[in-house]
C-alpha cells in the first residue's frame, strides 16, 4: 500500500465549526481541531499560490519562498499523519511547479 493511501485527503480536513458535529468526541479536543483547520488553511494558501504562479502572476521565486514560509508556518505545529500529510503536499506543490517551468522552458527554446 503506496505511503498516500494511508492519508487522509487534505481537502477533508474540517473546519473547526463543522468538526464537533461529525468527528468521535475523542478527536474534538481543541488542539486537535486546531492543527486540522491548520491544515486546511495550508492546504487553500499553497493552491492560491500555485494558482497565482500558474497564471503567471507571481515570478518561480516568489511562488517557492511563499510556498516555503507556509510550509515553515504549519510544520513546527503538526506531529504523525498530520506532518506526513504536509510533507506530502508540499512535495506535490514543488513538483506542479517545476513541471510548469519546465514547461516553460521548452516553449521558451522551441520559439
């Protein structure tokens, strides 16, 4: 079983209004609902930023320290699944990124 199946979707995290309604009293101490909304909100900023570079409104640069400074926010904050989950995010959006200057490299040499 692949490392990824074992995690849960980034995009399932709840949100912290929403968690106390469907996840098992255990996992509704605050802490815990914490780092979830944490990782939601690192979720939605590092696809704004993705989005922003794809659109080519903010330069390779930008885009990676961006990317980085909200890695460095999240990471010092989650522990076990949580900071596999984050490492994994964060090595797809290095990877969306290279391909798409790559991307641009070939169209650049091509022209």
């Amino acid at each position: 079983m692949a490392v990824e199946d074992e995690l849960p979707a980034p995009h399932r995290y709840p949100m912290p209004a929403k968690a106390s309604r469907w996840l098992p009293i255990a996992v509704r101490s605050p802490s815990v609902i914490l780092k979830l909304a944490m990782l939601e909100a690192y979720e939605r900023r590092s696809r704004e930023l993705i989005e922003l570079f794809l659109a080519r409104s903010i330069s390779y640069s930008d885009c990676m320290a961006d990317l980085k400074t909200a890695f460095g926010s999240v990471i010092t904050k989650v522990t076990g699944k949580e900071l596999l989950a984050v490492t994994v995010l964060a090595m797809k959006n290095q990877e969306t990124v290279m391909k798409e200057m790559q991307r641009r490299e070939s169209t650049r040499s091509s022209a």
